[in-house]
DNA sequence: CTGAAAGCGCTTACAG
DNA sequence: CTGAAAGCGCTTACAG
C-alpha cells in the first residue's frame, strides 16, 4: 500500500507537505495542493489510521460496551450510537457482554488497549475493579442506560418511574390486585430501579408486593421463563406478570404457554423495554418504551464532550407506556416501521 | 498512561528485554524476567497496541460489514463471528451498511484505513468497485450469507434449495397451488438465489410461478407490506406467501392483518432466516433455518486461513425447513432458548 | 542473554 | 509557503 513517502515523491514535495494537505492545513501553494491531490489520486494513496493514531494520540473511535447484543433493546442502542458517532466523526467498536462480567473486562481492556478515545458503558454488572481503574485513568467514560453508584462519570438513561406508575394504574383499572414482577440481576441498576419503581407504584395504590411476588432474573429468557413457573406453581398465583425487561417477558410467555393458560384472560404480562416484535406476539406485549434513538445521541453528545474538553451533561428522559393486548387493554393499531 | 519506557527504566532494563519478555521470546534470562513482570504489575502498564500495530503490519483486527444490525438473523450472525474471532486471538470491529451501498463503502473504507488484517463481508449489492478494489489489492476478504459473483474469494453460506423444495413439498400437500414470493433485492445473490429455488421447486411439481406472485422487495419490513398488498390486491390471490427474509415475512403479516385475514387460515405465510422471535409471532411462522453459528465460525475460519498464510475453503451448508403453523402444518413445540 | 539502533507512517514545531 | 528533523511506542535484526 502506497504511503505518504511514495505520494510526496510522485508529487515532488516533501512528506510535510503532503500531510499538510491531507489535513487542509491553510498555508499550502494552489500548486503543491494540485500536485499532491493528483499524486494521491494517480496512486490510490489513503493514509494509514494507525500511524495517524500513534502520533496525534486519538483514534478518533468510541468503545461500546453493551451487556448482550441479542438483546433488541441493545442492538437498536448500538445502531443509533454508530450513526451519531458517524455524524460527529467518530467510529465505535462494539463490546459485548453477553452479560458476563469476566467478557466484559475483557473487551474494556481490550478496547483500552487500543486506545479509544472514550467509552460509553452499559454494565453488565456492579463494576469491576478494571471499570473503577479506567474511570479514574481518566479515559472519557459515559454510562448509557445502567450506570453504577460510586463511578463519578456522566449517565444517559431513562426514567420508568412514571411510566411504571401509568402501568399499576392500567393493571389496577382492569381489577388486578396480585402483581408479580420479574426483577433483573441486583447488580444493575436498571435490575433494582424496576423494581422500586413497582413497588412504589403499587404502594401508591395500597396494595402490596410479597415476597413471593418477586422473581430473580438475570435479563436473559431462561430466567424469566422459570421466575413464572414459580409464580404459576404458587397457592395463590399473581393475576399479572411483569418482567423487566424484553427476554424476560418471552420467557414468562413460554411458561405461561407451556401451562396451558392464555394471556391475558388467565394471566396478563407486561415487559420493560418495546421491541419492534412486541407488536406481532400472541398477544402484542403491552411495554414501557425507551426513547432508545435519543438516548443514543445523547450518550455520544457526553461522551464528545468529555473527549473535546467541554462540559459533558448526564440526561435522563421519560420512557412512556404503551398498552397492547397482553395487559389487557385496548389494543392498539400499531404497526412495525420495519 | 505508562510506556515500554518507564518499565524498562522501572526494571532496570532496556525496551527491548521488556518487549522480548511481554512476547514470550525464549531468550530472556529468568531473572531479567521476574523484573520486568514486577514492573509491569507496578505501573500497571498495558502495550499500546497502535504502537505494536504499526511496527508489525497486523492489527489483530477482523472487519464485519453486514447489511443489517437490526435484522436479528446478521446480529446472531455477528455474535457468533465476534465469539470465534476471539477464540483465535483477533477482534473484530462491526460496520452495519443499513442495506446501503454507500455506507457499506463508507465502513470498508473505514476499515482499510485501520488496517484490519481481514474483512468478512455480506453485500448490500452487487459489488462496488471499491469493495473490487480491496479483492484485488490483497486484503484478505470473505463473504459469508451473500456473495458476489465474479470476485475470487471464499464463500461461506447456507444452500437453501433442498429446505425450499421441502416447504414447497409441505404446502402442496396441503393442497395449495398458488404460491407467491417476495424476492430480495435482485443485486444480492440470496435476494436471487431464493426465487431460483422457489421457482425450482414449483416446477417440479408442476405449479406455475407467474410474475404477479413475484413481489418485488428490499429485505426490510416495509417492502414485504407493499408487496403482500398488491398480492392481496389481485384478482386471484395467492394462498402462500413465502418472504425471501425475516423482516419481510413481518411486513407481510402486518399487511394480512391489516386485510382483517388470518394466517393461516385465510392465506399461509413462510419465511427465509428462522428468528427466535418466529416461536412467539401471532401464529408461530414456518421457516428455513440457516446454521448461523456453523457459518459464522466457518467464515472467520477461512478469513484466518487466508490471513495466517494457510489455504481457505469454501463451505456451503445445509439449511432445513422448520414448520410451525403459519404455513397451516402442524405446530411444533419449540421454544426459544432466549 | 542483552542492548543500541533503525524504522513502521504519520504530524508538527522550528527555521528559513 | 516549505522542508528537515524529531518523535509517537513499539519490534527486531544485528552485534556482542
């Protein structure tokens, strides 16, 4: 591959010149710039990005680290980060998780080690003592979605409390008492703040949340379909499910299903997070939806921030609800959009 | 952040002790080891991986454009190339062309630019000359899932023909004769190769294909509408539609609902790429299931092969029809393992 | 076994 | 406006 030596020498300059072009430096002859971009051209010369990253120090990439990419919510989350980076000329490398914490230090060093110019995190976990570490090196580090206490670094996420709340109530009006929700991993913020966000909601309308009506989940399918099982298997089983996010859900249906019951005449079901395919299950999926895409942008914006050396803000927007049939509620007419 | 420098001034040595002992060089005394290490741990230091890049010409980097992160059949694809990726010693950095041509150049370029040692490619279209340009020039290059014809590399990708030829089967034992498809997009050869099977198997037995059962479409949601309305619109409609992907097989149950018909009673529906999700669709849909991990781990296979100086292979595997009851046979038990 | 030195491909003060 | 030179952080023949 042709490099700066071999553009400067077709062009009769000198390699100074030749990167001063390239990076339209203003103090380059007419001439000399006709003649490099000729040059460049003649050999199909493109710089080399490593090189260019060894000597400015930046790579001009974003490190993304997401807990499981089968995850819809997470794989839309990287679509729109990679089109705001784009937008801000950044690339971004995604790590995932697979929500294990010992791959998620795996990519984080990993992508260290490369020297991204910043990292936008959702942790899988309560934070390694590598995540600490990186935090405090001083590698521009934003949280997007779950974020952990103590790691002083900027957090993009979504509030349910309003939207859970809009939820209960909806439960509560079609005459359910019993809810049970299917709680993520204690170690995630998005894993305890559901739940307060329930159990708040269903103190606000006098009832109360057992125990026995709260299942351990770990986001993935397999957790939500046995947290319901145990549900199902109780004397006095709940009238509505509720799981914290999106696998979860699926996997409550499968149990439900595998009863025998219908959903929602037997048992009604919720989820956190809307997917596009909420829309064509038997029944749609009534969800609290994220606004994942402005979530995204707004991650990126703090993150170009911190990395730019402006002042980088942590935002939180309102997820909101949307009532489908398996709540049973009224179903609405939506569409997938693609 | 600490360099080879500092360590080899912390251990009492020079770079290149610390560079041979940080390689697993042989010659390297035991204690000029011991030292170096305690440095190492003392810094905490981490090799820049630039640095290393640029002096050795490999980056350790895999690069994966696939046309669409948010097809779930590429993001299983992706997560199961990223795992092999690793278990071989690289990363791979994910480019998500949207089904554009033009983003697809913009992240091979991108790419490049890095020096990613290899590129894994699943074609939006039908061949830039940039994405010729990088055969040509010698970087390493598989495809996987789509090809295009007429560029000598490895092809790693599922063979539909004998699972479309027993969907066909399956149907016309259930007595239907009027089948329709909706084709990808004509440049990509999974876009042309299933109508050929489609088309192959129906003769066989003796149906017709005509041109107003092709419908015309882009492998996302809002293509498989348009085209399941028109179909919808004939005069004689037809009893199947068989979606060329994932994502258009949805657009096509949206726009039978919308119809107010039922599948798959009123009209049966089957498509391309089995999805969890196709377990928990309102009916569960009929689909041909590609080996996803078996491609995945083949592809990054071959591109190894061709990297490290070894001979690739090819490999075309077998994908199989799953029935479930969209398609009016009987219902499987499956379930999602998500 | 070890170190001094060259060099990977760039960018950027510095001097002119 | 331009070029010679230093240097980013590594690796690796070469000499000892």
């Amino acid at each position: 591959m042709a490099s700066i030596k071999d553009v400067a020498a077709e062009a009769g300059v000198s390699v100074a010149t030749v990167s001063r072009v390239l990076n339209s430096h203003p103090s380059v002859s007419e001439e000399a710039r006709t003649r490099v971009l000729a040059a460049v051209e003649a050999l199909g010369y493109r710089p080399n990005a490593v090189a260019r990253s060894l000597r400015t120090a930046q790579t001009r990439t974003l490190g993304l680290v997401i807990s499981d990419v089968l995850n819809p919510y997470f794989t839309e989350l990287a679509r729109f980060v990679e089109e705001e980076a784009r937008a801000l000329g950044y690339s971004v490398i995604i790590g995932n998780a697979d929500e294990r914490p010992e791959l998620q230090d795996h990519h984080i060093r990993t992508l260290i080690d490369r020297r991204i110019d910043g990292l936008l995190v959702s942790p899988a976990d309560g934070g390694s003592p590598l995540m600490r570490d990186v935090a405090l090196g001083g590698t521009p580090m934003v949280f997007v979605d779950r974020w952990i206490p103590g790691i002083d670094v900027p957090v993009v996420r979504a509030d349910g409390t309003g939207a859970v709340k809009d939820l209960v109530a909806h439960l509560h009006g079609l005459g359910h008492r019993r809810l049970a929700i299917i709680a993520g991993p204690a170690a995630t913020t998005t894993g305890n703040e559901r739940v307060e966000a329930f159990r708040e909601a269903m103190r606000g309308l006098g009832l109360a949340l057992p125990d026995a009506y709260i299942g351990q989940g770990d986001f993935q399918a397999a957790s939500g379909r046995r947290a319901t099982e145990r549900f199902l298997a109780l004397a006095e089983p709940p009238e509505v499910v509720f799981a914290a996010d999106n696998l979860m859900a699926l996997g409550a249906l499968d149990a439900i299903r595998a009863r025998g019951l219908r959903v929602p005449d037997d048992i009604a079901l919720a989820a956190f997070d809307d997917i596009p395919w909420f829309v064509h299950t038997d029944p749609p999926i009534t969800a609290i939806a994220q606004p994942t895409a402005d979530l995204a942008r707004a991650a990126v914006r703090a993150l170009a921030d911190l990395i730019e050396g402006r002042t980088p803000q942590s935002v939180t927007l309102p997820a909101r609800l949307v009532v489908r049939r398996s709540s049973g509620g009224a179903a609405t007419n939506q569409r997938s959009d693609r």
